[in-house]
C-alpha cells in the first residue's frame, strides 16, 4: 500500500468497456507526512475520494481485487480515504 495525495482528475470518453462509469483521479505519492515524494499517477477511486485528500492505494495485481476492480485493466486503485496518521506516537496528519 502506499499513502498518496488526489491532486486532479481526469477524463476519458473512450476506454476498456470494464473502466465505463468509473472515477480515475490523478494522484502523487507522499511521506508519512503529506508531503510529496513521488511522481503523478492515475487510479480508480472506490470510495468517492477527492481532490485534497490523502489516501491509500494498491498498485498492481492488487488493484485488481476489489469488487469494482476485480477482472479490469487498471495497475492502481483508491481503496481507503485516510482520517488521521499517526507515526511515531505523534500525530502527523489529521484529516479536517
């Protein structure tokens, strides 16, 4: 799993038949802290997810095991919206 931050969306009209009707958001990986660590990626979103948010997502075989998912061309899913983080016995990201 990795913790990335939704930073856009995107569009496309003309996809797989297995991707219609789902939300690709485009994200960047993070540290454990928010900040940015890597570079952009798009996945499939899940769990309504937005821009702004910190998330957790699969990459791989692995993104293709959620119900949504399971059986569809995609190498990355939005699988958890993070409410807080904690490392270390402090706090470091609390969602508002």
């Amino acid at each position: 799993m990795l913790i990335a931050k939704v930073i856009g969306t995107t569009v496309s009209t003309i996809k797989d038949e297995k991707l219609h009707g789902r939300k690709l958001l485009i994200l960047r990986q993070t540290d454990e802290t928010g900040a940015p660590s890597g570079k952009p990626y798009v996945a499939v979103d899940t769990v309504d997810a937005g821009i702004g948010d910190l998330v957790l997502t699969a990459a791989g075989s692995s993104a293709r095991q959620t119900n949504i998912t399971k059986d569809t061309p995609v190498d990355a899913v939005i699988m958890s919206i993070i409410d807080s983080l904690e490392v270390d016995g402090k706090v470091v990201f609390r969602k508002s």
